[in-house]
C-alpha cells in the first residue's frame, strides 16, 4: 500500500510519500484499528486523520472486515472540510480537506492500483528529487507544457488544489523557449505570463529566469487585487534568494521548488518538452494531471 499526504509539508514536492509493502488499504486500517500510535505506523499525520482513531476509541467501533465496512466508518467517523465525499474503492481512498489556511488531499493507495495505473499515478508516489532527465523521439510535433502547483486562489472560483492546470507551448522544445516567450504577448494565462515576465532582453536560454523564479520572496506573486502577472522590473524587485529553494535543469526538463516561509513550505514548477515526455509518458501524464485534479481517478470508470 502507499500513503500520500498532499499538503504544506516541509518537502520541495508538496506532498509526503510513504510505502508500506506487504499490505493493502483495508489491511492497513485492521493493523491501526487499536493501534497505540497508528500515526507512527503511517509515516504522517495528515490534517484531521486522527478523528477516526478517537471515534474508535469513543465508541469502541469494531474493526472492518471488508472494504464496504471500512466506507461506512469513515462516512460517518471521519472528521473532514469539504464538499468532496470521501471516495474509497478497490483502488484505494481519497480523501480531500481543508485546514482552516489551504486545502489537504491524501491517499491510502493499493500496489495493484499504482502498477495498473502508472499513467495517473506515477508522479504521486514519486519522491526523488530531481525527476529524471533522458529524453526519447518525439511521435508528432514539438510542444512544451507547464506546470505550475500554487497555493494562490487565482482568477478563478476554486482553491489551491483546484489548479489552473496545464499550458501548453506548440511549436517549441525547451531549448528555444527563451526566444519564445519574449516574442509572446502577455494577457493570457496568468502562469505564462508570469513565465515570460521572468525572461530578460537578450538572454539566451531559460537558467537565469529560473534562477529568479526560485529566488522570488512571498506567498503571493500576482499584482495584488489585479490577478495580473508581475513585470520584469517588479521580478527583479522581489528577489529573495532562500538556500531552502531547489532548481534542477536539463535541456528539456526543468524543476524548480520555489521556498516561500516555513508556513507555506514549497510550490513548484515544472517544464517539460515533448521529447522528455517521449522517455517518461507515464511521469508525463501523470504530472499534467496532478496539476489539474485533486483526485488522479477523475474521469476514470470505477471498478466493477
């Protein structure tokens, strides 16, 4: 089984990953049950968990048999702030929260699920620090795709894990780029905008843009009240280096963790072009759509 918390976690990633081989999600939860520190046995504490092992202890709930127990417990025990239900199948359980500052989502995933689904999941349960850097041949016509995981409430009405989601760049690889983005008009998307503001007149590829993209300061990196991407000259203003915040580069992948304060922890940043998607589908598709579901499973029909 593997356990994700996705939180503001002292982690460059955003996120806490824990494997437990040998069992599944229903046999993790029998092994916690009347566990003395069933946190321990995790690996985490994520936000609000702990109330199913009061609850236990309140009203000496019995220990589920099955997967059909188990939901009816944590539908009613659970303690969680959100519209989103708990979602438990054969795949696993998700769960989505709030603590009172930014929203919280995390996981009890079965071995099964994670090697079925590698094209969902892969990005979750990684945790190595930087992504791998080989590339393949492209099957069609070159792109670059950004990702942007913020904890900023942007121009729209979700929240922090309802992210913008991808923007994808046609006709370029990584290695032209820079030259793209400033022949780019700004107005459109918020995270490219921000992207082409970071880009300086004359300069030739994009280290020394990522290099002021982690060393910006604050939380909140919009003009305040506008939702409008920053100017060069207003980046340049805001610099902040932190010896916490984490850049790897490549020719055709870039990763940046950008350390924000001790509250907030990390948001990251991430760039790839199509011949790294090329080596790494499953890492791919699976980054596109953490950037833009909370749960890797949406869309996706439930077992049978």
């Amino acid at each position: 089984m593997w356990f994700v918390e996705r939180s503001r976690v002292d982690s460059p990633y955003g996120k806490l990953v824990f494997h437990h081989p040998g069992t599944t999600v229903l046999g993790w939860f029998q092994l916690a049950w009347h566990h003395d520190d069933p946190e321990a046995l995790l690996g985490s504490d994520p936000y609000g968990f702990d109330s199913i092992f009061e609850a236990i202890a309140e009203h000496d709930l019995p220990c589920p048999r099955t997967l059909d127990e188990l939901r009816d417990v944590l539908d009613e025990h659970l303690w969680i702030e959100s519209d989103d239900p708990i979602r438990l199948d054969e795949r696993g359980v998700r769960v989505r929260t709030n603590d009172d500052e930014a929203d919280v989502a995390y996981y009890f995933l079965e071995d099964e699920a994670v090697a079925a689904h590698p094209d969902r999941l892969a990005y979750l349960v990684n945790d190595t620090w930087p992504l791998p850097a080989d590339v393949g041949a492209a099957p069609g016509p070159p792109s670059v795709h950004l990702v942007r995981i913020a904890w900023q409430h942007l121009d729209h009405d979700g929240t922090n894990l309802d992210n913008h989601g991808v923007t994808v760049f046609p006709g370029v690889t990584l290695p032209g780029f820079a030259d793209h983005l400033r022949g780019r008009a700004a107005g459109g998307r918020f995270d490219a905008d921000l992207l082409r503001a970071l880009v300086g007149p004359g300069e030739d590829g994009l280290e020394p843009a990522m290099s002021r993209y982690v060393a910006l300061g604050g939380y909140d990196l919009s003009n305040v009240g506008t939702w409008t991407a920053p100017s060069h000259e207003q980046i340049l203003r805001s610099i902040r280096p932190s010896p916490s915040s984490r850049l790897a580069m490549s020719g055709h992948v870039v990763q940046a963790a950008r350390y924000i304060d001790d509250f907030w922890g990390y948001e990251q940043l991430f760039l790839f072009d199509s011949l790294w998607a090329a080596a790494h589908p499953d890492l791919a598709g699976s980054l596109l759509r953490y950037g833009s579901h909370w749960d890797p499973f949406d869309g996706l029909r439930p077992p049978p």
